[in-house]
C-alpha cells in the first residue's frame, strides 16, 4: 500500500524559480526521505529527516517536516535545467524490525531553461 | 567502481512465459529490495530480502518469485501467473544500518509483455 501522497503531481517552472513540492503521509514514521528518479532511471537518494526533526538543509534543498500534520515539504532553491525528475518522498514506519519504505507516486518537475 | 547493476535493460516476453530478471550489487550491502513501477505512479514493494537465504514478501508478491543465494544476487522472476508483467522494474540494496537506512538503486529493467 502506498502512504505517502505528493502535491502537486506535475509542477512546471522556470529556470531560477523555486520549486516547492508536498508529502502527506497516514501513519507514525520513523524518518522520511525524499528520492530523486531521471526519466527511465532508477532513483537517487537525496535527504532523510527523521521524525523529531523539523527542517534539514543540503546544498540547495530544504525539506521540512510537520508530524502533527502528517506532512512534508521539498523545496529546490535556483532551479536549474538538470533539476528536470520526478521527485518522490519515501517513508519508514516507526516501530518493526524491517526496513521497508513505502513511496509515495511523484511530483514531476519539469525546469524550462 | 561499486554499484548495483540490472539485466537486461529491456525486455520482451510472450504471454505464458516465465522470465527472470537479473540484479547484482558489489556494495556489500545485506538487504536488497524489488520494486515495480507503473507510468505515473510511484514504487510498489515486490519482495525483499534481508539476509541471504532469507526473503519476504512485499505489497504485490502474487505472481512472482525471487532467491537469495548469495548476497551480491537477488534475482526476479515473473511467471506466467502474474496477469499484467508490463511494467519498470527497479532493484536496490542498503546495508541496513537501522531505521535510517537508505537505499541505492539500479538503472531498472523495463519489461513488455507483446
């Protein structure tokens, strides 16, 4: 079963622009993260938040994280061209002994140079 | 040069045939996962497996089968009991490290049932 549920599906910008993309999940998580997939590639990881974390930064990406809503965002700084993917957050649910995560189904950014 | 790897980047399979998809890491890594993926939606979980000799079944088992003989192998096979095989088919490993741990990915394997 899917958990995690990305706003907006597609999201088309302009080269510069910010991009910002949401994660709604249902259930208590342990951490979640965000992948990045090229058209007809496999995904790469890119932040973890964990959840008594609220906001984490790396180089131009700032993801936030909101437990009581259930909720993350992504956001991409300066965009560029090669930013062009689907993006997809991930969750780990807390408790278990295995590693699973559950994806959500994407937000497709498309960066217009 | 580390790195999962999949086989063969594409695929074609007649109705009523098995088929085996190939995935291999040099990684060192103890868990390695299956995944498929439709156009426009996000990853299902197939099988994993966290250990060698040792797997369990995903969200969307029903039609396929795996084994983990060795640890840097974990192939698939799609029988003929799975009812609609078209689809991306993505590999990854991790090492695991705990509730933290994250997971590398393999180029994929696009499978089409003519």
């Amino acid at each position: 079963s899917q958990q995690g549920e990305e706003d907006p599906q597609a999201l088309s910008i302009q080269e510069g622009e910010n991009a910002t993309m949401n994660c709604s999940y249902k259930t208590s998580i342990n951490n979640l993260q965000w992948y990045r997939q090229n058209s007809g590639r496999g995904l790469v990881h890119l932040i973890l938040i964990r959840s008594n974390e609220r906001e984490k930064h790396s180089g131009r990406l700032r993801v936030t994280l909101d437990t009581s809503k259930k909720s993350s965002s992504l956001l991409i700084t300066a965009s560029r061209a090669a930013d062009t993917a689907s993006y997809f957050c991930a969750t780990r649910n807390s408790g278990g002994s295995n590693y699973k995560l559950t994806f959500g189904k994407g937000t497709l950014l498309t960066v217009n140079p | 040069d580390g790195g999962i790897t999949q086989s063969p980047k594409y695929l074609f399979r007649k109705e009523g045939q098995n088929v085996t998809l190939s995935c291999e890491q040099n990684l060192n890594h103890d868990a390695m996962y299956w995944y498929r993926q439709d156009p426009g939606q996000g990853l299902r979980l197939i099988y994993y497996s966290q250990i060698v000799n040792d797997f369990q079944k995903g969200d969307i088992a029903e039609g396929y089968s795996v084994s983990r003989e060795k640890k840097e192998s974990f192939p698939l096979t799609v029988t003929s009991a799975q009812k609609n095989p078209t689809a991306f088919y993505l590999c990854a490993s991790s090492l695991p490290r705990g509730p933290t741990d994250t997971q590398y990915f393999g180029p994929g394997t696009r499978l089409t049932v003519l």
